[in-house]
C-alpha cells in the first residue's frame, strides 16, 4: 500500500554529476573543504565518464579550474576557442556521445579577483562588456560540442544575448540551463576553493548580482525574464533551502527545474555525518526526496555517484 501511495520517487535519470576538471594529464587534488571531492585532469574525468555511463548517470556539469597565470581581468581566457576545456568537451563528446555534458558559462574561474564578470577600477560590475564575454564563451562552448550552456553569473539579459549568439552562429540545438534563481549564498565557499576564486570568498562580494535570500518575488521575476529569453531549464540554487522558491516556479511555469545542492550543502552534510551525528545516506536521500516533493526535475549534486550506487543495491 505504502508502493501504490507514494507520490514522488528518486531515480538515477535524476541526477546530474558535477565535476572540477583542470588543464592536465593527470591530477586528482583533493579539496579541503569538499571531502571526497577532487580536481581531476583528463585521465580522470575520462575514468568519471566511463563510471557515470556505468551507472545510468546521464550528464555532468563541468567546471573549470584554471591556472592562476592564465587569469586576468577580464577573463579572456574564457573566450579562448583553443583553451582546454572546450578542447575537453569535444574530446569528450567523441568518446563519450551518449553522456550529456553542461558546461558552466561565467568568468569567475578565469579572472583573477573571482568574479563571474568584468569589473572597473571601483569594483563594479560592466554589464554590457560581461554580458559580450559570456555570449562568446557560451559559443565557444557550444561549438566544442557541450549540449548545455549553463550561464551562472547571474548578469541581467544574459539569456537573450546567449540564445541569439548562439542561432547567429547554427548552434541552435545548444540548450540554455540559466541560474535563474542563484542567492547570494555562503554555502559557496567551497566552490570557490575549488576553483580557487580567491577575492570572492568574502560571502557578499557577489551581492550586486546574485540575488539577497530575503525575497522570492524578484527570483520569480528572474525567472520570467530569462524564460521569456530563451531558456530551456532553470537552475535554483542553494537547493536544500530553495524548496519555496523551486516549488512557486514548478506551479507557475511549464519548464524543467533543476535544483543545485552546492558545496556548502554538500560539506555540511559530510561533515555532520562523519561526526557521527546524522547517516550520510539517510540524509541524502532524504533531502533528494524531498527537492524532488518541491518540484524539482533533476539535482545536480556532489554527491551523484554515490547515490546512483545506493539506488542500484536498493534502499
Ligand atoms: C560561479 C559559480 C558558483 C557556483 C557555481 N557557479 C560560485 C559562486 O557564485 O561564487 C557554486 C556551486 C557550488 O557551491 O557548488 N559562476
């Protein structure tokens, strides 16, 4: 009876693996803050690839983790067609057709004060001249061969100007997943050790363009906005304290949410289990269930491969 009376189940097709790739052969540097997680070269993520056909997980989210003397101001080598990880995602993809593949599109990972756009001397954010760079990262993405464009920087009117740079140049078939609805979170300070975005560790830095957790009406203007732009997915982030945000857009547009459990949420639950206080997959599973009870399509989670393995022995 409990079987013929549940109304929401977690399967593998919902998940999505993201990953920290650097320009290597090899490497697998661990992260402090994200234990269990690491920054992998090449030979590794062909070897995450492989696992996550294995386990039925579909498409992994990829971030780039650049070396320091390739940042600049303005990101540049985020435009840059014969960078490593659109040369990456088209080797990749030839091996691996059947595995979708999102790339992050922001500048974070390739300026060197950490923010996901261009900034002048005062410390304020060029919309305009952002806004030009994402576009020309998204194609250089999407012509390697990525399914998904994935804007995270949050920059008002991104969304048109990716969708139109990219049907300019026949790449039309390149889905957007925006992060329509990204808070101004602490919980992403482990990313950003990850990536190692030094300046915007300080938790507000971002604050002129992601959005203050005081407000959900504004996310649900976001949320219209890049929807009415072109976007073919909405990413909601920080997931396990976004189920208000992730179930008002599930009940007021017809579009495929994903919800983001960041490196925050992953290391708070990692640590809380290894102290012994909660059961790491109790708990997983528990706030998967209930982002999938808010509305959510899919979860994009650190945690995507331990999970598809819990899911296959049965819970
Ligand atoms: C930046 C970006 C961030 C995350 C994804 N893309 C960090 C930030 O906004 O500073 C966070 C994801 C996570 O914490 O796991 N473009």
């Amino acid at each position: 009876m409990r079987s013929l009376t549940t109304e929401h189940t977690l399967t593998i097709d919902d998940l999505v693996w993201p990953l920290f790739v650097m320009d290597q052969k090899q490497a697998c540097e661990p992260i402090a803050s994200l234990p269990g997680v690491y920054r992998f070269g090449r030979e590794q993520l062909w070897q995450c690839a492989e696992e996550a056909l294995s386990q039925g997980i579909r498409a992994l989210a990829l971030f780039a983790v650049v070396d320091c003397s390739k940042k600049d101001l303005i990101g540049s080598a985020a435009i840059c067609a014969d960078g490593f990880m659109p040369q990456l995602i088209t080797d990749l993809k030839q091996d691996f057709p059947q595995l979708g593949l999102i790339a992050d599109v922001a500048l974070d990972p390739y300026t060197s004060h950490g923010h996901d756009g261009v900034v002048d001397c005062e410390g304020q954010i060029r919309a305009d001249e952002t806004v030009r760079m994402l576009c020309e990262q998204a194609v250089v993405l999407g012509q390697a061969g990525a399914d998904v464009v994935a804007p995270s920087d949050m920059m008002d009117g991104r969304v048109g100007c990716i969708r139109q740079s990219l049907d300019d140049r026949g790449l039309s078939s390149v889905m957007i997943c925006s992060y329509a609805v990204k808070y101004a979170s602490c919980l992403y300070a482990p990313f950003r050790q990850a990536v190692g975005s030094p300046l915007a560790s300080f938790g507000s830095e971002k604050a002129s363009y992601q959005l203050p957790c005081d407000r959900i009406m504004e996310a649900m203007r976001e949320v219209a906005f890049d929807i009415k732009e072109g976007a073919d997915i909405i990413m909601i982030k920080p997931a396990s304290m976004s189920g208000d945000v992730i179930r008002s857009v599930h009940q007021s547009f017809a579009l495929p949410i994903w919800a983001y459990q960041v490196s925050g949420e992953y290391a708070m639950i990692r640590a809380a289990a290894s102290a012994g206080y909660v059961d790491l997959k109790s708990l997983v599973l528990e706030q998967m269930i209930c982002l999938k009870r808010a509305g959510a399509g899919a979860i994009v989670s650190y945690f995507a491969p331990q999970v598809a393995q819990w899911l296959k022995q049965g819970t």
